[in-house]
C-alpha cells in the first residue's frame, strides 16, 4: 500500500493510473478504523474490481467539529489503521496533515454548503457548522482523488444525504454508495466513539438500537400518531439512561417531516451516555 501526505504527489500517483485504464473508489475516513470502515472499503473493492484501484483518507477534519467538541481527545490509531488497511488491499492511502488541505488556515477556507433544509435538523440543529465542515472536506477531497465512486456509512444517515445533495447540486461525476452499518453482537452500530464508553455505558448502549425496533415494530403495527410514539421512544431512551438529543421520523429520501402519506421512513437518534454521543437510524417501508 502506497502512503501519500501530499496532494500533487497523490495526483501523479492516481493519474498514472488513470492513464492505465483504471477505474478509482474511494473511501473517506478519519482514522481509528472499525469493522464499518473495513465494510467500505471492502465494499469499494467488490464494486470496483481487481483491475480497479481502491484509496482511502484518514484526515480528523477540525473544520468539522463544533468548539465545545471532541476534536483534541478524538482517538489517533495510526499504526493499527495502516495495518488493516493494507490487510484489506487498499492501493493507497491519503494520510495529509492539516496545513496540506488548509494551507490558508481553517478560518479563510472556501466553504461549501448544502442547503440548509438538510443540514440544520437532526445533527446539524445540535452541531452548527458540522455539516459544513464536512462537505467541504468532503468536496476537497474528492476534487484530489477524483474518485469514480465514494462510499459512507448508512450509519451517518444525514451524512449521506447531504453529501448526495452536494454531488448532485454541484454536478460532481462522482456515484455515492451507501453501506449498511455493521454491528456488534448486541445491536450497538460500531462507531468510533464507542470506546468513549464505560463499562456500564456500553450494556446500556445497544439500548438505543433496541427502542428504534420497539418503535419501528409499533409503525408497522400500523401506529401513525408519529408524535406520542417518539414521545414514548424519548421516554423509554431517557428511563434506561440516556441523555436524547433527538428522536425523530423523517421521509427516508429527503429526511423531510414524516407524513401519513409517506411509505418509506427512517427513524433516526442521537443521544449522549455520558460523554459519548452516540447516532443510530432504522429505515422503515409501510
Ligand atoms: O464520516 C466521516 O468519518 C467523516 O465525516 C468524513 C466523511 C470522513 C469527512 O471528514
């Protein structure tokens, strides 16, 4: 596995192949790489062939976290991440410091930014700017790979429909793949943040995976007071020991206000144990 810090270096790298024939899938990451990251890439390398070529980025974008988040005690695993990297035949590895992407400083960056219908609910009312931050690490990125394809987690389920909205809107001829979210046994969506989590924390964690089925099972019972069961949802979250965020059923596709009229839904939860804030969604046809 190729490791390349810098852009035009990268550049050659992938022009090279490009020259070659080949075809490029790409995976963003920001390290301390899990089993869900591990789908993706393995993801990216059934989609894009033995002839293909498959990079990954570890970069923790600060312009991404909020001031009073957890930018400085984001857990680094560096050597363990390489190792699985290259266990997966990743041909290359992006791995850029910080003044590589903002030679200008974090502050006087161009931004890009989705419309704010998508990006203020959910996590984006709890974390101004978050979305922000990633579409535009998210646009650099793909403007110095330039990847024919890009996979996410459905895990970041807002994620995921903002950065299709940004492909989509800005015309970038790049096709963006979903990956379902790989769980521990108990149901928990593995996520870096999990080990945030203490002892007692992580028994009550698969808790919120568990309330999203109880709920979804109640939909499809045929329930459609949405309001009182989300009620009951943040209840049941809040009695077992979390702290919620938000509970809310949204419109699968455009993650508008959920209707009776609407079939395909997602639940979809952030909720704090402790200092872990953890997100999960159930998607949901009736
Ligand atoms: O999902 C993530 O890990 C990050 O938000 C991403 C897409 C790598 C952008 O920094």
């Amino acid at each position: 596995m190729l490791i390349e810090a810098l852009i035009p270096s990268l550049r050659e790298t992938i022009a090279g192949w490009r020259d070659e024939g080949a075809r490029v899938a790409f995976v963003p990451t920001m390290g301390n790489l899990h089993e869900g990251h591990l789908s993706l890439v393995r993801e990216a390398r059934r989609r894009i062939g033995s002839e293909g070529r498959v990079v990954a980025s570890i970069f923790v974008n600060p312009l991404q976290f909020g001031a009073n988040e957890d930018l400085d005690a984001y857990p680094h695993t560096p050597e363990e991440d390489v190792a699985a990297l290259e266990a997966e035949g990743v041909d290359l590895l992006f791995r850029p410091e910080e003044a590589e992407l903002y030679p200008n400083g974090r502050e006087s960056q161009s931004i890009v930014e989705a419309p704010a219908a998508l990006t203020n609910i959910l996590c984006g009312a709890s974390r101004p700017g978050h979305f922000r931050g990633v579409t535009t690490v998210v646009a650099k990125l793909f403007n110095i790979v330039q990847p024919d394809l890009a996979l996410f987690g459905e895990k970041d389920y807002q994620q995921l429909a903002v950065l299709r909205r940004m492909v989509a809107d800005l015309n970038m001829p790049i096709e963006i793949i979903g990956v379902s979210t790989v769980r521990e046994a108990d149901g928990l969506a593995m996520s870096s943040r999990n080990g945030y989590l203490s002892e007692d924390e992580r028994h009550i964690a698969s808790g919120l995976q568990r309330s999203l089925r109880e709920l979804a099972a109640r939909i499809e019972a045929g329930e459609r007071d949405y309001e009182e069961l989300l009620e009951d949802g943040r209840a049941m979250l809040e009695l077992v020991g979390f702290e919620v965020d938000y509970l809310e059923l949204r419109r699968a596709d455009d993650l508008a206000e959920a209707g009776s009229d609407d079939h395909a839904l997602i639940l979809l939860a952030a909720a704090f144990l402790g200092r872990a804030r953890l997100i999960d969604n159930l998607l949901i046809t009736i």
